[in-house]
C-alpha cells in the first residue's frame, strides 16, 4: 500500500506497446488519483483495469475549453488528478501543455512521472549521433508546408526525430530525401510490440524501399544529422556564392556552389538572392 498522493496534478507517462513498461510509480499513482484525464476514454479504461485503478475519468485535449480547463484546476488544489494520453509521455505530441501552463500560473503542484516515450526509444535504436537531436513531430501531409519544414530543418546540426504513420511513410521519407541530401536513416516501427524492427539505410534507399510498401503500425523515423561538409557555415556558404554570382545567374550560382558544398539548392538559392548580383 503506497502513500496516498498529495493534491496537484501528475503527467504519468503510459506504456508505447509493451503494457509491462508501465513503471510501478505510474501505476501507484493511477491507482491513487482521485481523476484521470484521458485522451480516449476506452484506451485509457484497459490500462486503468490492467492496474487496479479504479478512479473516474475525464477527457481532455489541449482544445478542451477554458471552462473545462477552470473546471480541473479548482479540483487540483485539493485533488490529485493524473493527466495520461492514449501512449507515451503527455505533451509529446499530446495534449497537456496548457493544462501544465494553468496548473502552474495558479500555483498548484505538478509532478512527472517519466516513463515510454516512443522519440526517445527510437533514438535508442536508430544508431545515430544522439549528442544533439530535434524532435520535429509529424510532418504536415500538405507537401508545400512539408517542404517548407525541411529546408527549415535542412541546415541544423542536429539528428532529426520524426513521428509518422504507415500509409504516409513513402511520401514523407521522399520528400526528406528530396531536402535533406544524401543522409543516414532509421525507419523504426512498432517499439515494444511483437513486430518491432528496425531498417537502416541512406533517406534514398529507405524511401524507395518503402514508396509502394506502405507498413503497418507505428513509425518513428530518424535520420542523421548533415555531414560536416553539408553542414558548411553561412559566411562558406556566402563566400562561394559571391565568387559564383561574379559570373552566374543567381539561379545557376545556387546550383554549381549547392551540388559542391553538398547543400540543399533551396538554402544556396535563398542566400544567392539575399546577396544579389555581384557588384
Ligand atoms: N506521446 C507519445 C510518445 O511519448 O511517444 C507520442 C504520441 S503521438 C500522437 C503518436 C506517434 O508516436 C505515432 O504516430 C508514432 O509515430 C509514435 N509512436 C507511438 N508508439 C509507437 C511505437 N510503439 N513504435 C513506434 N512509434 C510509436
């Protein structure tokens, strides 16, 4: 019997597949909550009969309403109340920010309880540098606005951690290799449960492998962070566009300095524009 839970709100992280990942901290503390805000009710009812808990539940989302938001912090003062989302850690790409930001303008206590996070799992299979990474969350399905993201991405120094499903991992690892170059990779599908793997390979490879075999379940896909050489400084990048434009169209100097510094056209095209003709 643990001790019973002080009031203030607590962000349990849930199992990402394996239902044996859920920490005995979360369960204490599911068991002990006096309310447990769920994204989907009926998700969140087989973890809570898993556990033994018994609380009443609530749904929430980050567009829940201002009401309903007042509504949960008037109970935090006295109340634990456990906030969970249908898997993983809450606020990774799940609700809960707000309520995080409320809970804590309102001066109540909040409290973590770490756990699966299906980001950070993946980094742990990946084989790629973790020193610096970027969690990007799911690409737009839009491709304008998906490109837009990448060249935005394009240039950091970072491994880049993406969430996506089956049936748009063809698209997206495509549209990754069309703006990222020639990059080490990780598609990671289904951590923690029966079918769990992981593919490796250059964005290229990976996304022709997978342009017409759309896989099932769940998708983290990593990739590896540029290359010295693609990730040259903006003051390289300048200097070989100025000596370019001295005899080049804007267009056709963001091509030759880009396929030679190994960068993404976009990002030469931008700064060939912004430095103008040469004088
Ligand atoms: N909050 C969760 C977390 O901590 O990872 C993520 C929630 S987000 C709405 C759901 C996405 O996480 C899925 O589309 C997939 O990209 C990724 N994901 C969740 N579980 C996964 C698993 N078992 N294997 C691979 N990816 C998973």
């Amino acid at each position: 019997m643990s001790a019973p839970l002080t009031p203030g709100l607590y962000i349990v992280a849930t199992p990402i597949g394996n239902l044996s990942d859920l920490t005995a901290r979360a369960a204490d503390t599911l068991r002990g909550a006096s309310l447990i805000l769920a994204e989907d009710k009926r998700v969140t009812a087989k973890l809570l009969a898993h556990v033994q808990a018994t609380a009443p539940m609530a749904v929430y989302h980050d567009h829940s309403s201002e009401t309903e938001r007042m509504r949960i912090l008037a109970r935090l003062g006295t109340e634990a109340v456990a906030l969970v989302s249908d898997a993983g850690t809450p606020l990774i790409s799940d609700p809960g920010y707000k309520l995080v930001r409320a809970a804590r303008a309102a001066g109540h206590a909040i409290h973590t309880i770490p756990g699966a996070c299906a980001a950070i799992a993946a980094l742990t299979l990946a084989g790629l540098p973790t020193d610096r990474f970027l969690f990007a969350g799911f690409l737009s399905p839009k491709a304008k606005a998906r490109g837009n993201v990448i060249a935005e991405l394009a240039a950091i120094r970072a491994t880049l951690v993406f969430y996506e499903s089956g049936p748009r991992l063809g698209e997206s690892l495509a549209a990754l290799a069309a703006g990222l170059g020639q990059r080490d990779a990780a598609v990671i599908r289904e951590i923690s449960k029966l079918h769990e793997e992981t593919v490796t390979g250059p964005l290229a490879d990976l996304a022709a492998r997978y342009a017409d075999a759309p896989p099932r379940g769940e998708i983290v896909i990593v990739v590896g962070p540029p290359a010295e050489q693609q990730a040259a400084s903006d003051e390289a990048l300048d200097e070989a566009l100025r000596i370019a434009l001295a005899t080049l169209t804007p267009s056709r100097a963001a091509k030759d300095v880009a396929e030679r510094l190994n960068i993404p056209r976009k990002r030469a095209y931008a700064r060939a524009l912004a430095l103008g003709p040469a004088s």
